[in-house]
C-alpha cells in the first residue's frame, strides 16, 4: 500500500539523510525488527543501547513510509478525551494512558538530545479549541480531570482567546506539555546512532515468508537473504492490519500543507500547536524554518488513488481555514500532500504480543500521537524481551 501521496515536505526539505543497503546475505540477530520508519528507528536504537543485536528491514526506503509525512506534533492527548476514554475502560487505566503518554514527550527530548541531530525539537504550548459553544462543557470537564490527576492545563474562555489570538473560540484548553518535531530527520538521527551501537540497517528489502523455528524465527526476503532471529517486532504501520486475526483499526485519510516561509505570525500566540474539538478536525504548527504547517478536512480511505486525487481541493480549504483565523498572516502554499493513518475505537494503540506469532511483538502506534506511542513501546517492548514485566502493557494489549 502507498502510504503517503508524492512529496511530502520534509524528505524534500531534507534531502538524503541517509544510505542504507538492501540484504543481500544471511544474518543472525537477537532481534529483528520489520520497519525502519520512526517507530522501528526509536526501537532500534533503544534495543541496541540494551545491549541486543539488532537487524532492521524495511520494503520501502527508511523513513519513507507514514514517517515522511508526519506533521509530528508532539501531544499527550489522546484521540479519545480522557473523560470518555474513562468511561470506556474506566478511570485508573484512562488516567495511567494519559500519564505515559504525557511523559513519553519528556522521553522524545532526552532522546532527542542523546542523537544530537538537529531534528527541530521544541517545546510549544498546545491550544485545543472549542469548535462550537456546546463543546465548552466538554473542554471543562477535560481540564477538570486533567489537574485532578497533576497535569498542567489552563482553560481559556472567549475573552482570553480573543487577548491571545486573531480569531474568536467559545472557549480553548491550554496544555504546557506539547512539542513540535522534523520527524522525518529524527528518525534517520536514530537510525545512525542505532547503526554506532551496533545495529545493522537494511531497506528495500521485503520479509515474504515468516517460519517459527525452535529458537527463534527465520525470515525469508524478497532477494533469497535469510535472517535467523530469536525474537521478531513488527513496526509496520498501518500495513500491520493485512497480518492480524482481526480487524483493529479503521484507515483514514488526512491532508496537510506547508507555507513558503512566514514574515510573521501576527495573532498566533506564541506560536503554539492548535487543534479543534471538531471531526474532522484542522491542526496547525509552525516550523523551525517559520513555516505554517496546517493539516486535517480527514475522510475514510479508500485507495491510494482516491486519496491523492483530493489533495488540491482538501488542501484548499486548509489554506481557507487558516486564512480565516489569521487574516493578517499572508499564507502562500508550498507544498501539499496526503497521508494514511488509522484510528482504534478507544484511541490507545496496539502494543504486545498476538498468539498466532510467537516469539513476536508488535509496536503499532495507531491514532493522533503515533510518535508518543513508538516511545512508550520502545520502553514496553524492551522491557518485556528482556524480562523486566511491566504492567502498563495491558494497556494496549490486543485481547482488551
């Protein structure tokens, strides 16, 4: 499946970050991880920083997946408000989810800082804005629950929104914990330091055959290579949906657009990361290189096909949006593009293990945040091969 529509913004912003060369013998590996997008490049480098031999696939080239396209903004939120996420698996477990997602950002910057690369990470406010009046009880709600369980919230009502920002908004959540990330860059930062610790990096080459062996798995590729390893996770994305038993997930299609630079960003306050309590909802960030980066107008998906034939007209009425709420602001389109994404029901990701492949784990960050989820599966899944239990991977268990 084409994930993303043609040129996505930052592999052309970035050039070539990095060289990796398809397998073309025999390897064996404690771990073998399918996916070198940013999921499988955070667990590479994690898993090789535990001290594990590591060997990544890819079929496409690095980072050319759902990554390329990714406006990456760094939030805890999850799709689903903690409010009903706690009336669907009750208030602990919401508040625990919540929790891990909120500290996975904090982990993104000291991983951040650990590559060294210049991967535009920076820390922003998040404004998340009633769409229409009957959403400010829900916002209430939200910011209620949120500072019961100690997280830093601010809620805003029309006077305040009006004092910050060129639009009007019945009312708005403020979040301190929020950041804004090239994750395209960032994963190819990861992929090198992976490579430094001893991991070895193969894309263009596709796993056609999968064989449970006793003390391990054997994975045959598309070129004839064999990889012997003792333990196997799948970092495939939204493709993962073609393996499993059951259907997990509902794919989307979401539009985004990034400006030529900006000479200012007057009535944005502090340039901070803003979405809407609407569905389909619009998002919007800035770049280091003063971009507007502006993304949502999602439908289901269909075929890539369909998808990228709506890229103009959906990027269109971004452009509107964003026009609206910041008329002074003189937006010039650069660049547009479409990706996929998948939605679960309660918002959480699916993490762990699935009984029809054993010896296997999957990290699958679906939903709005699927780079806190890679992080909180790094930590999961290194956790579980080497034999530390933790309890917050029932979380995302397959059977919950």
């Amino acid at each position: 499946m084409d994930l993303v529509s043609p040129h996505p913004f930052w592999p052309i912003k970035n050039g070539l970050l990095g060289v990796y060369p398809p397998l073309r013998t025999n390897e064996t590996a404690d771990v073998a991880i399918l996916g070198a997008g940013i999921s499988g490049a955070i667990l590479a480098e994690r898993l090789s920083r535990e001290g594990l031999d590591v060997v990544v696939l890819d079929k496409r080239e690095a980072g050319a997946g759902s990554t390329s396209a990714s406006t990456a903004l760094l939030q805890y939120e999850i799709d689903q408000p903690l409010g009903e996420l706690s009336r669907q698996i009750g208030r602990a477990d919401a508040e625990r989810a919540y929790r891990l997602c909120h500290d996975s950002i904090d982990a993104i910057e000291s991983l951040a800082k650990r590559v060294g690369a210049n991967c535009g990470f920076r820390r922003k406010k998040s404004v998340y804005l009633a769409s229409r009046k009957s959403h400010q009880r829900m916002l209430a709600e939200e910011c209620r629950k949120r500072q019961e369980m100690g997280i830093a919230v601010e809620l805003l009502d029309a006077e305040d929104i009006r004092a910050r920002f060129s639009f009007d908004r019945p009312a708005a959540l403020v979040s301190e914990q929020a950041a804004e990330l090239d994750c395209h860059r960032f994963c190819h930062a990861l992929l090198k330091r992976a490579q430094e610790q001893g991991a070895r990096v193969f894309d263009r080459t596709r796993a056609v055959r999968r064989e449970a062996e006793k003390a391990g798995v054997r994975l045959t590729t598309d070129r004839g290579s064999v990889v012997r390893a003792r333990h196997v996770v799948y970092a495939t994305g939204y493709e993962s949906q073609t393996l499993l038993p059951r259907r997990v997930v509902a794919l989307k299609s979401t539009y985004a657009l990034a400006s030529e630079p900006l000479e200012n960003f007057s009535g944005w306050w502090e340039r901070a990361l803003i979405w809407e309590t609407g569905r389909p909802y619009l998002y919007l960030r800035t770049t280091a290189d003063n971009r507007a980066m502006v993304g949502g107008e999602d439908d289901a998906f269909r075929n890539p096909p369909t998808r990228d034939a709506r890229v103009g007209t959906r990027t269109d009425r971004l452009a509107k949006k964003f026009r609206a709420l910041f008329p002074d602001i003189e937006l010039e389109v650069a660049y547009r593009w479409a990706g996929t994404f998948g939605e679960t029901k309660d918002g959480l990701a699916y993490i762990g293990a699935v009984r029809q492949f054993p010896r296997s784990y999957f990290a699958l960050g679906f939903g709005g945040n699927g780079i806190t989820y890679s992080a909180i599966a790094a930590d999961l899944i290194s956790n579980a091969l080497l034999a530390r239990p933790n309890p917050d991977l029932r979380l995302f268990r397959f059977d919950r």
